[in-house]
C-alpha cells in the first residue's frame, strides 16, 4: 500500500526540476498523477510514464484551471492533492526592475498559487477533504536579495497561511515549504559561478546544495494522510540556511 494510494493529485510545473521528481515520487506511492505544465514539449516527456497524466495549464490563465480541473473531476473522479508548483525567477536587481519583471514574477508565481486554489478549492470543499502544498522559497524568510521573487514568495507564504484558516473547517489542509538552493534547471546558472556556489555553501550549515527528492519527500508527508493534523504550517528544506 502506497503512501498516497488513490489519491489524485495534480502538480503544477510537473514537467521539470522539483516538480517532476515529485510526480514520479507520488507515482510511486501510489497516486494518479496530472502533470500540469505550461511547456508542451517537456509533458509529453513525462506523459510517457505510466501513471503520469501531462496536462498543458498556463497557472496565470484561470479559464486553464476551470477547463484542467473540470476535466480531471471527470476522469479520475476526485482532486484530492494539489501541489502547486510551478514557479520563475529572475536575478535582475532591485534597481533594474521595471514594471515587466515584477508583473511576470507576481503574476506567475503569485497570482498562479492564488489562482489554483481558489479554483480546487470548490472542489475539495465539497468533497470533505484536501490537501494543498504551495512552493515558496527560503527567500521568503530570510533577506537573499532575488526581490521581485522574494516579493511574489512572501505572498504565497502569507496566503498559505490565510487559506489554512479559513478552509480548515472543510477538513483542507493547506501548507508551505521554503526550500533553499536546490539543482534544477532553474538554478544552472548559479552551478556554474564557482564563487555564488561556496558563498552559498558556506552559508548553509549542511554545506551543499538541495535535491529535488529532499523537496519531493517533504512535500510527499505534507500531502499524505501522515499530516492529517498539519495545516498552515512552514518547512524549511534548505540545509539549515534560514536557521543561521
Ligand atoms: N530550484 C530552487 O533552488 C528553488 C528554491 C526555492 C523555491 N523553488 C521553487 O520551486 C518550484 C519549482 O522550481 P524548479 O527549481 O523545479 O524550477 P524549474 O524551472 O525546473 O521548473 C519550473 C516548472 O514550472 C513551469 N512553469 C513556468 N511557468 C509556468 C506557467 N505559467 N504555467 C505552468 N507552468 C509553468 C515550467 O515550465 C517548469 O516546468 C518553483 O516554484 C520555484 O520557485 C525552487
């Protein structure tokens, strides 16, 4: 019997890094998986594993979500996860930011989270249950410069917390992770500067990098029913970072 058994489960950003580890993590473990991804190229690679169902979903776009979890409901019957994952970023500095960067990286990474939410929620409300794992970053908690990010991960971690109280009643939990440098293609770049890399090991008590699957296992107990009294809580998974 698998940890998440039956259970369906949708993962936005499904189709690479953190969110495509955790879709074969949840496979594993028993779960239908929807792979919801804007990028069509990166689905159907991932489509290719059995269990794993790719979706295209643009998570700023809800007329996406009404048609994606519609169409869910009525193949699988139930949305009982929702991961949602998907996420940008940019290094540009403060001073650089022009009203374009700071649109695109509120509106996908918190307006998306919002947006998925407020569309799954009906449905978890009238099902009794749910649970709800939102991705913001280790930015959100402690100053790491990265501020159109940061801005737009400090409202995932504030509307977590918001949602949890309000659909606790409804038996939905909703939680936060923060996870720290974790290998992805969305941190490349940073692997290949030497020097970003020992400043951030250096500052990191367990003095390395994260892996997608130390994320996915976080996430992977927050969903399950081992979690069944957790709701509004925020995990770290960042090597002791945000501990110093
Ligand atoms: N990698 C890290 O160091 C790190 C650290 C903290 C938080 N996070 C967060 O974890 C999540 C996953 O990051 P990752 O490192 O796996 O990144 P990634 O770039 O490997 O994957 C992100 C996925 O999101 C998808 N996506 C982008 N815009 C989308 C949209 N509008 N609609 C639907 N899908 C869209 C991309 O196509 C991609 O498949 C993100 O929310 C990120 O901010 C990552």
């Amino acid at each position: 019997m698998g940890r998440l058994q039956d259970k369906i489960a949708i993962i936005t950003g499904g189709a690479s890094g953190i969110g495509e580890r955790l879709a074969m993590l949840f496979k594993d473990e028993g779960a239908t998986v929807i792979a919801a991804d804007i990028n069509e190229d990166a689905l159907k690679k991932v489509s290719e594993i059995e269990g794993i169902h790719g979706k295209k979903l643009d998570v700023t776009n809800e007329d996406d979500w009404a048609n994606m979890l519609k169409e869910v409901k009525e193949e699988f019957g139930a949305i009982d996860i929702l991961i949602n994952n998907a996420g940008v970023s940019t290094e540009k500095q403060l001073h650089e930011t022009d009203y374009a960067v700071w649109e695109f990286m509120l509106k996908i990474n918190g307006f998306g989270t919002m947006m998925g939410m407020k569309h799954t929620l009906p449905y978890m409300k009238e099902a009794g249950k749910g649970a709800i794992v939102n991705l913001s970053s280790v930015t959100a908690l402690v100053g790491m410069g990265l501020n159109t990010y940061t801005a737009a991960k400090g409202s995932v971690r504030a509307i977590t917390k918001a949602a949890a109280t309000e659909y606790g009643q409804f038996n939905v939990r909703i939680n936060a992770v923060f996870p720290g440098v974790i290998q992805t293609p969305m941190t490349e770049g940073l692997e290949s500067s030497s020097e970003q890399l020992q400043r951030i090991n250096a500052m990191t008590p367990l003095q390395r990098l994260g892996k997608p699957e130390e994320v996915g296992n976080a996430i992977l107990f927050l969903a399950s029913d081992e979690a069944s009294f957790i709701t509004g809580a925020e995990l770290a998974i960042d090597g002791g970072y945000s501990a110093l």
